[in-house]
C-alpha cells in the first residue's frame, strides 16, 4: 500500500478473529482496529490499542452501547442518521458514515454487503444530509466508509467501490464543504479457499484504487483506510480434529468432531474449505465423502464431494484456512466444546485458548 499512498491506515477487523493474542501481535505490527461491537472495543482498548486507532462500525446499536462508545473517545462510524441523533448532546469529535453504495459484492449473497437488500448504511442520497446534521451536532472531524462485500479475489472490485465512494465524497465536499480526513473502504479483501483458486492481485488491487484517488484529488488526499479481517488471519490457522465413523450409503459420510458448533461457514453460506486427512497425505485418493459433524442438524456439513483416501477411525482431519470467521464464530451448540488454538512460532509452541469445558458450557445458567 505504501507503494500507492503516503497517507494510509490499516485497520484489523476484529471479528475475524478476537484472540487477544493475535491483536497483540497485529498491534506491533503498527495496525488500528475496525470493531463492530461495544466488546470488541473493549478488548481493542484493552490490548492497548488508543481510541483514536480505532474505528467503532455498529449497526442497529443500542443507545446505550453508542453513548458508551462516545465516552471512549473512539471515532464512530454511524449506519444511520437515526443512530447519530442517539448520541445527541455526546457527538464524538471524529465520526464517519457507512454508505451504502449501489454497488454490493461477496464470495456469497450473506457476505454482501451493501447494494440493494444490503441491511448496513445510509444511501448515497442521505449522505448530504447526514453530514449537514453531524456538523450541526457537533461532529468537528470527519470521515466516509463503505463495505461492499466480504472475500472478493478480482482486483477491480477495489477501484469499483473507490470510484463509487468518490463520487459521494465529490458530491457531499460540493453541498457542504466537508473535507474528509479519512475515506475507509472497508474489508473484503479475499483469500484463495482451495487450492487451485488463484491468490488476490494486492498489487493490482490497490493500483485501481489509487488510480481512482488520483482522478478525485489533485493536492492533498485523505488517509487512505482499509480494514482487512479475513485476508489478515485466514491462512494463519489450520483447524484439526479426527475421524469418528465412516458410513456408505447414498453417500459416503465421514464424521468428525469438526461440527458446525466450530466450524460454521459452510452451513451460513455454503462456504467451502480445503479439507485432507494430515496423517495420509500421501495415500491414494480413493473416494468422494461428504464430511460432516456431530451435531443434530442436517445442514452440520464441513465439506461436500471433499476427495479423500479411504478414512480410518481416528485419521486426522485439517480443515485449512480457518484463521478467520471460524473461533469467533463458534458456539457451545448441542453441548459440544468450542476447540482450544495453539500458536506457534519461531520460539515454540503456546496454547492462547484454552478448549470450553462443562463449566464453561453452564456458567452462567442461574
Ligand atoms: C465494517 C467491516 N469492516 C471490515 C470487515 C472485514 O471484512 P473482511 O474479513 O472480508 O476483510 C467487515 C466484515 O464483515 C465489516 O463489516
């Protein structure tokens, strides 16, 4: 990014993965924070991270949950004006709208994320007015979001939304003379699921955006922001389990103890991960099998058609890139845990979570 703009921030979206230790290690690495709840700026002030480092992107928030947000000091990135009025008397100095853009796109219709039928932002057209009202309110520094989509691997999809979201900075400078100190684009950036898929285009990616921020400024350009999550932690993390039963009947079953408690993307979306028994790497592939969990769900699958050697009770299951949007998406559904993750690195190894138990599983029934 350095290469395309003086001026840029990233932001690590936590909600990727909230593992205190990998925004410890993102943190040295001199990154912000894009948090999308009252918690997970907590757990961003906790790690050290100062309030002006972090974005606050709610939607739908509670009063109570924005006014508390204002007290950080941390900007906040509004999805609508209602949710403005809500901090009434208690604007933050730094505020920014999420706009929703015309256009949407993500790897499925569930990461899509503005466009029509996209529930987060205000439209193009409310953004003049918006930025009218935060400055009557007390808003003094300000900046513009967008969030199109989640995993998005076709590098003209960024200089897509930065000339949509130029074109209403353009209009709202225009009507207001609001000069904005940041333009976030969001997350979105995507990462290969198979193999044979190949990796984002980064260089050429930024290259479209930088050539739409070129078109838009002449002297000085915004901080340039974005706020990768999944491309940041997915291919940090490989997800192990073991096979439990083998059954061939209209199909080949292989259970594990990956469920959709753990792993819950392919049931959301109908995501698909590259999946291998580790401890067979180099045995013959011998069949198609329909990997599924434990839970009592028909939809629990981890892989479909997923081609494997033929499984043996207690193989070992990798489920590969599950940095992102698997622990922090996971659940004690059904009464089965939640798995404990393992760092490693050039000192060793570390446990920095550590599996749910019984007791976490009924902690706070009263
Ligand atoms: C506002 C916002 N920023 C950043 C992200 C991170 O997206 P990704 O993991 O695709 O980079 C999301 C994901 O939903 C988001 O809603």
């Amino acid at each position: 990014m350095s290469s395309y703009f003086d001026n840029f921030d990233i932001k690590y979206a936590v909600k990727a993965n909230p593992n205190p230790r990998i925004l410890s290690i993102l943190k040295s690495e001199g990154l912000g924070i894009d948090a999308s709840s009252d918690m997970e700026v907590r757990l961003a002030l906790d790690a050290g991270f100062k309030p002006d480092q972090i974005l606050f992107t709610p939607n739908y928030a509670s009063k109570k949950e924005l006014l508390w947000a204002s007290g950080t000091g941390v900007p906040i990135n509004f999805d609508s004006i209602g949710q403005l009025r809500l901090v009434d008397g208690k604007v933050p100095h730094t505020i920014s709208f999420r706009i929703k853009i015309d256009y949407g796109r993500g790897e499925f219709k569930g990461t899509t994320t503005s466009g029509h039928d996209a529930k987060f932002g205000i439209t193009e057209a409310e953004a003049i007015s918006a930025y009218k009202i935060a400055s009557e309110m007390g808003a003094k520094e300000f900046g513009i979001h967008v969030m199109a989509g989640s995993n998005v691997l076709d590098p003209n999809h960024t200089g897509r939304v930065a000339s949509a979201i130029l074109e209403v900075v353009k209009k709202i400078s225009r009507s207001d003379g609001i000069e904005f100190k940041f333009i976030d684009m969001g997350g979105g950036l995507g990462v290969p699921y198979q193999p044979e898929i190949p990796e984002l285009d980064l260089k050429a990616a930024f290259g479209k955006a930088h050539d739409a921020f070129k078109k838009s400024f002449e002297g000085r350009m915004p901080a340039f922001c974005i706020e990768p999550g999944r491309y940041l932690v997915a291919d940090s993390s490989v997800l192990l389990g073991s096979v439990t039963d083998v059954k061939v009947q209209d199909k080949a079953y292989l259970g594990s103890n990956i469920s959709m408690n753990t792993l819950l993307r392919p049931a959301l979306y109908g995501a698909k991960h590259h999946i291998v028994l580790a401890n067979r790497l180099n045995d013959e592939i011998k069949g198609r099998y329909e990997v599924v969990g434990q839970v009592c769900e028909n939809t629990d699958r981890i892989g479909t058609d997923v081609e494997l050697p033929d499984p043996r009770i207690d193989d070992i299951l990798a489920v590969f890139n599950a940095g992102a949007y698997v622990s922090s998406m996971a659940s004690n559904y059904n009464g089965r845990p939640i798995p404990a993750e393992v760092l490693i690195t050039d000192i060793g190894e570390e446990v920095i979570r550590k599996s749910s138990t019984f007791a976490d599983y009924i902690r706070n029934y009263v």
